[in-house]
C-alpha cells in the first residue's frame, strides 16, 4: 500500500528491514510491524482456529486480531510493536503457538516481591482527559506519574506522528496535532513522569495500580488515581467482517497520521459520525480513492437545522472545520450516502467487496436496497464505547445507557470523582462526550485531585478551574446538538445476520448465541460458559455489548452493569514470566470465614411471584450437587424445585478448573498417616465411584459432560517429597484409590515439558478433567427436562419447620415444600442457621489463572508435593493454574476478587514445575469460594428437624454427581446404596465435657 508524501513532513527513520514469513520486509526505524507490514501490502497476520485469515483491526492494541510470532516469542501485538532491524516475524495460528519445552520466556524472571512506587497522583491515560488532568495537578505543586500504553502521548485524538517521522515545518500540522503537541510540551515542562509502553494490568484500593514496562513488573501506590482510559471503537458484526482488509476507522487514522501509509488504494468508510468525514478527507489528501462515505444517520436537512444551528453556536471552529471535510469531499464527487448502513463484506482471503443497504426508520434493512462496492479496505467507523475496566474493577459504579449499542457510564460528578474515594474517571473512559469535554474535565479533575491532597489552588489555577467549566458545559451543548444531527435509527440485533462473528477473538457467531439462548440460557454468564464468547485475548470488550444487546432483546429485560463480565486482572494480557514471584508457603487457608458472606446487595432484584410456590422437594444452591440432586430427584418423578440466589454454577462450581481429584492433594497436610485417622479416609473411596459416575453422566449427555480420564499427578522436587508421597500412596491404595510412585524418567515420559531435576511422583490413573462451564449447565437443563423447576436471582431470607413441610421465605415470595435440601455451598451455614442448626464449615476466597492456548504439552493434571498448585491443560491449549491460592472477600459485595499477590505467586510455581509456561500470556484469572469442612463431605438428614438435609464437600466437583445421587436416594428410599454413616451432621455434635 502506498506510503504518504505530504509537505513538511519526511521519512525521517533509518531503513530497516525484518523477514516476514521468510520475505523480507523494508521498514522505517520507529514504526510499527502494522505500519510496515501494510505499507508492504501484507494484511493477512494470523488465522484463527477455523483457519480463516486475520489482520489489523482496532489498530489500538485492544482487539489482538494482529497478534504475531517475532523471533519465537508469541502472541506480539503488530500495532504496538516496533519494528527493529533482523526481527523474524511470523503468522500465528491459534493453536500452532511456538511453545516447547525449549521455548524461552516472554519476559526475565523477577526476584522479589514487586517494587513499590509511590507518587500523589496517578494518571492513566495520556489523551486529552490524562494530559490535561496531568498538567493541573502538578501545576498545584503535586506529584504527578503519567501512565500510557503507547509509545507517544496523545492519545487517539491527539495521536502524534511516530519517530519514524519529522516535521520539518509546524504549518504542515492540522490544528488537532498542534493543540496535542502543545499540551504534551506543557506536560513535560511541568516536570511530570511520563512512562510509556506501560500497561495497567491491575487495579484495586488494596493492591495498588499493577503495571508492565519493558518485559517487568512494578506496582504504583497513589492516594488520588485519575483514569483517563479513553474509549475504543463499537464493533459492527457483519458477514466477513473479520477479514484482513476490515478495519476500524481509528485504525485507518492511527496509520495516516502517524506512520504516513494508506492501509488500501480504494476504500469505502461506512458507520456514525463527523470521524468518518476526517479521516475520508485525510484518505484524498494522502492520495487514496474514497469509493463512498456511508452515513447510517439521515441526511441533514431542514428537520436538523436547529439543531445544527446549535453545534455552531457552540463550537464555531469545530463545526467550521467538518464543513471543510464535507466541501472537500464533494469537490472530489465522493459520493455520501445516509441512511445507509454495511451489510456484509466477501472476498478470497481479504477485503474485495463491501455492500451496503438503506436504514429503515425502525432500525431495520430495507430489502432490496443493497449496493456493492469493490475495494480493498473497508472502513467501519459506528462510535465508541467507554474503557471501564479498571474503573469497575476498583469498585466505581456504572450505569447503563441505551444509546446506540448500549454503553456504560461511570457515576460520576464534573470534576469526574467517583463514589470510591481517591479514584476519578475524566473524559470518554467514563461517558463518550468527546475530546473537549476530556480536557475540561481532566482539568477539573486534577484541581480536585490536588485539593483532596491538601495542595494549594492558586488564584490563577482557580481562573483555569472556571474555565474549564465553561468549556465543559459548552461542549456537551456541542455535543448533544452533533449527536441530534448525526442521530441513527435504533440499533436492531435482529437485523445482524446469524453467521456474523459477535466474538472476534474465539470465533462465535450471532447465530451461535441465538440458540443458546432460545434453549434458555439468557445471562451472559451461562452463554460465555457455552460458548467461550468474551473469553478470547480482547477479554470481551468486542463482544460484551453486543452480547448484552441480544440477550436484552431476546428476554426484554433491561441491562445493567451486572450484566457485563466481570473486568478480572490482567485487564490486557501479560507475559507469565513477567508476573511470576516467589511467594511464602502457608497451611490452610489464609483468608476465610466461619459462614458464607451474606452479600446481600449482590443479588440482582426480580419480580415477585404472583402466588406461593408449591413443591414437594425445595434443593437451595444451583451448584453442581444441588443440580444433581435435583436432576436424580426428578427423574424419579418428584416434584423438584431449584432456587439459587444468583445464577446456576455461578460460585464454586462455575469457577473450579474441572479438574477431577481422587488422591489426596498433598501441600495442606504435613504428615500423610493423618490421612489414616482423620475423616478424610472416609472419603477417599468415593473418588473412584464418583468418577465411574462421571463417565456414566457422559455417555448420557454426550459432549456437554466430555470427561477425560487421562490420569494426574503430583511432583516431588526432593526425594524428602518423594518419601512423603510414597507414604501417602500406601496409605490410598489401602483405602481403594490406585496411586502410585513414578521415578524421574518415568515422570518425563508422562510429563515431557516437566522441569529437570524432579524426583518422581505420585501417580493416580483415575483421575481426569472437563469443562465446568459446560458439563453442569448441561445437567442443570437435564434435570430441567425432567421436571426440575429452576429459580435464578432468588434470595432466601427465611426458613420455618411446619406441621406439613417447610415454609420458605424468599426475596421473590414464599415456597411451601415437603423437605428442603442445603446445598447452599459456602452458604450452608447460614441457611442451616434460620432453623437453629449449626454447620462448622469455613469458606475461603480462592482464585485461577487461565493463560492463552497452545499446542498440547501435557493430558495429565499436575500438582506440586509441597507447594500450593494444580495444572492442567485444558482440550482448547489453554493451561488453567490454581491451588487453593486466596482471593479476597469484597465486605461490600460479598463477591471474591483476585489478589495480585496470589497471582504472582501461582504463577512462580507453575512455571518452576512446567517452565513452558514462561512462553506464555496470562489471559485472564477469576475467583470464588471454597467451601471446607474436616475432610469429609457433609451428606446427611438433620437430625430433629425432619425433611431437612445438608449436602457440602471441598472435595464438591469431583463429587458432586455421587453426593446429589445418594442424597436423592436418602429423600426417595430413606436410605442409600451406599453406608453415609461417616457424613452425618452428628460427628459435629458436641460431646459431654464440651468435645466434639
């Protein structure tokens, strides 16, 4: 594609060059692998894993459509990565990683715990809202660090010309690039810290902003943090829309104005808005054809005069300058057409035609009325959403909007303080308002930051306050009137065709997510646990509103900003090697409870039922037991109704790695013979069983419960640890658990991507893995199907004995049953407690790691003999790290959140046992609650209160089937195929003298 020549700007880089799938590549020092590559022609960057071909699309490093090999190491961001001299790049597949055992890390490997960093104020995001809020606090004498993840502040708005470039001549800017230039040489003069290239990975008041730079890691401590994120394009699914070719209209700008290259010779810009008219004048001048502009607003005639008499009278220079773009383009005959919108793209292997269709004042294509369009690139520019990652994960509160897609919104004030002390939202991150209303609203921010720190607001800087909140209120003026005059019919997910790709990242068509939820599954939890849909490197942020929108539209129910996923460190993927730190061993848990948090503000309100509800068995908690029981109650024609106080499988169940433990995990018990004596030999032989019971559930319901028996085992470092584990196996095998030592050699058969130097291991050929997300939706609409009647968002709030059953009380109305089973997880205690019952169970936030696929290096789970970790490899190349490593408990909520030390403490020890996980990124960690008793399930009726049964175990996935079987036997034939006697409720009665 051709490299753009205008006057007072030169190439001002050395030439450099790298290989590109064996082809040599000629670049400029200073640019970007994407800028070079497209200056080369060469769109097609990787496939994903249906094979089709992918390239650049977002252009910002949030989509992580353009990820590439460099020199081994995976999964690099070719708009964010410069290009140096001799770089061997290659395309990336999506399992065809070049990950070996051989492969070096990612980053150094830290020592130590992360440096700390302090300041007084914190900014991330060098945009117009970050530069701005910048400059205002430290010109009130704070101490201000500026953090951005590109290379040269700006921003999206203010994005300058990279170094690969020189102005020779000021005049040859616009006047956008010199209010950034000016605003970025105040920054610097004020004396403020700029880090660039940093990535925020992690933010939270407890653990501070964590940040990546330069292959490491740090954390910032700052009392006021600014978050000036800014936002990233909407994304319109459309038939071939992920082709090389298709990219965001930002994506076309970045590479204009910053590395001087047309990413295509003939290009069709379709979507919202003035940008769109920008970047198609900057396309003339730079000496590209503009096959049309397609405008999915109306034209703006007669009915918009007021209104845009009012964008006029508010930003007179604005408005003049968008006239200029629209002259231009008419002089050039550019043909504009509104009330249009871009139907569906084709091509072999890369963009060569784009259609578009006439817009309905309902928001819906008007049949016959396509037009096609051969070119080379398309252009989809249809507005932005906000950046609200961090903000959500430090606790700021959202509301939901139904502009357009559908857009979150910081609750905040003018000067954008937060509800959370200390942490500000300024600028689009927090509402898309535009770029004037960014600076205004940094400045007042910054001031405010700097008064909460007790600083001085000099006279002059109280004058700049003031203006800028003039400017501010002038601007959403400005604003408000645009929007009127671009303002589109409603956006319709009806009309997005089926086979159109909602999640870029793991392939998943509109289509796709329809049928699930026409099966009924209409949260986004339950579809992203079906489907992977928001799973992939972007971490949802190209699908979640898009998702949010079709499950709205399909249940007419109104979002929320609960309805979104979850924002879970990292927000952007990291190199493992680069988070992994040496952490201190503990026994049991560091972090817990004696009963379930009540978290009652977490439970999202519904509408009450019109009547009681009747039922003959009431199973509280839709985890994998209660759906078992509930599943093996019904099928024996029993009346069965299931609540749950938020989603099914959305706490322990949802959040466990799948992974199918029968021998004892070795790290929390210090001598082995206390598994002889303690109630933990009670349970062991119902692993073996349990898993027999896996496979039958299987063969029943096919690949939704795809068990794989491929064995696990545990490494010994030391021959001390392989002594331990010798003990431990005698004592299983007495107890019906095949386990036994493997030697070192055998070990690296088993395992060949092992670290060197292990001693052995204990092996155990039961046990297996599968996919949580999957298999217990699958049995929970199993037991649907057999009768099972099932109450999401259903709080219960009281519990009395009857003469003829139970009364229950709940947050939705009142539920008469015969018997009632607790399988409330981490909430039984308290349930049990509403009848004066006393359940001695602990519960403890833990956390996983998931890291980005693969190609298979091991089927078998792995644990550690002395450390705190179980591994596995999942069937879709993704490694799923745990080992009972602590989250926190959020006291407000009553959620768990992951901890950053957790994180990198998991991860140390993952990668001294598989060091290949050093090759690779974290994608993403979650967490949930561990519920844990003395070692044995709890399976029993309660005595004294009859038709009243508990049903717990910290052993719950692997033994969910089995428990919620013989609880069913329990409730339907008063007893079990199998002795339950060491489960009871009574080994937890006091004894005479006070004992237990």
């Amino acid at each position: 594609m051709p490299r753009i020549e205008t006057p007072g700007i030169r190439a001002s880089g050395h030439d450099i060059s790298f290989t590109f799938e064996g082809e040599t590549i000629s670049a400029l020092e200073g640019e970007t692998l994407a800028a070079a590559l497209t200056a080369a022609g060469k769109l097609d960057l990787r496939h994903d894993h249906k094979g089709g071909a992918r390239g650049i699309y977002c252009g910002m490093g949030c989509c992580y459509e353009c990820v590439v090999t460099v020199d081994g190491r995976a999964s690099m961001r070719a708009c964010m990565t410069k290009a140096r001299n001799g770089m061997r790049v290659e395309r990336q597949s999506y399992l065809t990683l070049p990950v070996t055992q051989d492969t070096p890390p990612l980053a150094s490997r830290p020592e130590g715990e992360a440096p700390m960093r302090e300041c007084d104020v914190a900014v991330v995001g060098a945009g117009p809202a970050g530069l701005a809020a910048a400059k205002a606090a430290a010109m009130a004498g704070a101490r201000v660090v500026l953090i951005d993840e590109r290379s040269t502040p700006g921003g999206q708005y203010f994005k300058q010309i990279a170094s690969s470039h020189a102005v020779g001549d000021i005049s040859a800017l616009d006047t956008q690039f010199r209010r950034g230039l000016d605003l970025i040489e105040d920054v610097r003069k004020a004396g403020i810290e700029i880090l660039d290239e940093a990535t925020v990975w992690s933010a939270s008041a407890t653990d501070g902003l964590g940040v990546f730079q330069d292959g490491k890691t740090f954390v910032f401590s700052a009392p006021q943090i600014i978050l000036a994120i800014g936002a990233y394009e909407r994304p319109l699914p459309v038939p071939g829309g992920t082709l090389p070719g298709f990219m965001t209209t930002g994506a076309v700008q970045t590479f204009l104005r910053s590395y001087r290259v047309a990413p295509g010779r003939r290009i069709l810009l379709a979507g919202n808005g003035p940008l769109n008219l920008q970047v198609a004048a900057e396309l003339l001048r730079g000496g590209a054809e503009v096959a049309a502009v397609v405008e999915a607003g109306s034209f703006p005639g007669p009915s918009k005069a007021w209104a845009t008499a009012r964008a006029f009278f508010a930003a007179p220079d604005l408005m003049a300058t968008g006239g200029g773009y629209l002259l231009g383009l008419l002089g050039r005959r550019v043909p504009l057409l509104y009330g249009r919108v871009l139907t569906r793209v084709e091509g072999d292997g890369r963009v060569e035609r784009a259609f578009t269709a006439r817009l309905g004042a309902d928001g819906r294509i008007i049949p016959d009325t396509e037009t096609a369009f051969d070119v080379d690139v398309v252009s989809a520019g249809y507005g932005f959403l906000s950046a609200t990652e961090l903000a959500r994960q430090m606790g700021c509160r959202h509301d939901y909007v139904e502009t357009g897609l559908g857009n979150l919104v910081t609750v905040r004030d003018d000067n954008g303080e937060t509800l959370v002390p200390g942490v500000f939202v300024a600028g689009d991150g927090g509402a898309i308002q535009g770029s004037r209303v960014a600076g205004a609203q940094g400045t007042l921010a910054g001031l405010q930051a700097a008064r909460n720190l007790g600083k001085t607001v000099t006279a002059d800087l109280e004058d700049e306050g003031r203006a800028a909140r003039r400017t501010l209120k002038r601007s959403l003026d400005f604003q408000d009137a645009l929007w009127t005059v671009f303002k589109t019919p409603p956006v319709r997910m009806d009309q997005i065709s089926d086979d159109a790709l909602v999640c870029r990242c793991e392939s998943v068509s509109a289509g796709e997510i329809r049928k699930r939820i026409a099966k009924g599954f209409e949260t986004l939890g339950e579809i992203k646990k079906l489907t992977r849909c928001g799973m992939g490197r972007c971490q949802g942020r190209n699908c979640q509103h898009l998702l949010v929108k079709l499950v709205a539209e399909a249940t007419g129910k109104t979002p929320d900003e609960f309805d979104f996923f979850h924002p879970r460190p990292p927000v952007k993927p990291i190199p493992a090697a680069a988070l992994a730190r040496e952490k201190p061993e503990w026994h049991g848990f560091k972090e817990f409870a004696e009963k379930g948090p009540e978290a009652l503000s977490a439970v999202r309100p519904t509408t009450r039922w019109q009547k009681p509800i009747e039922t003959d068995v009431l199973v509280v908690g839709a985890g994998i037991i209660g759906i078992c029981t509930a599943y093996y109650l019904s099928r024996e024609g029993i009346n069965v109704s299931l609540v749950d106080r938020g989603e099914p499988n959305c706490q322990a169940s949802g959040v466990n790695a799948g992974s199918l433990h029968v021998q004892v995990i070795s790290y929390d018990i210090a001598d082995p013979e206390v598994i002889r004596t303690s109630p933990t030999a009670s349970m062991l032989p119902l692993g073996p069983e349990a898993m027999e019971l896996w496979r039958t559930l299987s063969g029943d319901m096919g690949n939704g419960v795809d068990i794989k028996v491929s064995g696990g085992v545990i490494v010994a470092e030391t021959e001390a640890q392989l002594d331990y584990l010798r003990r431990k196996t005698e004592i299983e095998r007495s107890l019906g658990v095949e386990s036994h030592i493997v030697g070192a050699s055998e070990l690296r058969d088993m395992v060949p991507v092992v670290a060197e130097g292990m001693a052995g291991g204990a092996y155990c050929p039961q046990e297996g893995k599968l996919n949580p997300l999957t298999a217990t939706s699958t049995i929970l609409h199993a037991a649907e199907k057999a009768g099972t009647r099932m109450f999401s968002g259903t709080l219960v709030q009281g519990l009395e004995k009857t003469r003829n059953g139970f009364t229950v009380t709940t947050d939705r109305g009142q539920i008469y049953a015969a018997r009632v089973v607790n399988a409330a997880g981490a909430w039984v205690p308290n349930l049990a407690a509403m009848l004066g019952v006393r359940v001695p169970l602990t519960t403890a936030p833990i956390q996983m790691i998931v890291t980005e696929p693969c190609p298979p290096l091991t089927d078998k789970l792995v644990a550690h003999a002395g450390r705190h970790l179980t591994l596995k490899q999942v069937g879709d190349g993704h490694f799923v790290i745990g080992g009972a490593w602590t989250a926190h408990f959020d006291e407000t909520t009553g959620s768990s959140l992951t901890s950053r030390s957790s994180i990198e403490g998991n991860l140390w020890v993952a990668q001294r046992l598989i060091p290949a996980i050093s090759s690779l990124h974290v994608l993403r960690s979650w967490a949930g609650i561990m519920a844990t008793l003395d070692g044995a399930p709890l399976l029993s009726p309660v005595p004294g209160v009859p038709g009243f049964f508990c049903v717990v175990s910290n052993n719950g996935y692997t033994l969910g089937p089995l428990l919620g079987q013989l609880t069913a036997e329990l409730i339907t034939n008063g007893t079990a195929h199998r002795d339950v006697s060491p489960f009871s409720i009574e080994r937890f009665a006091e004894k005479p003298g006070g004992s237990k």
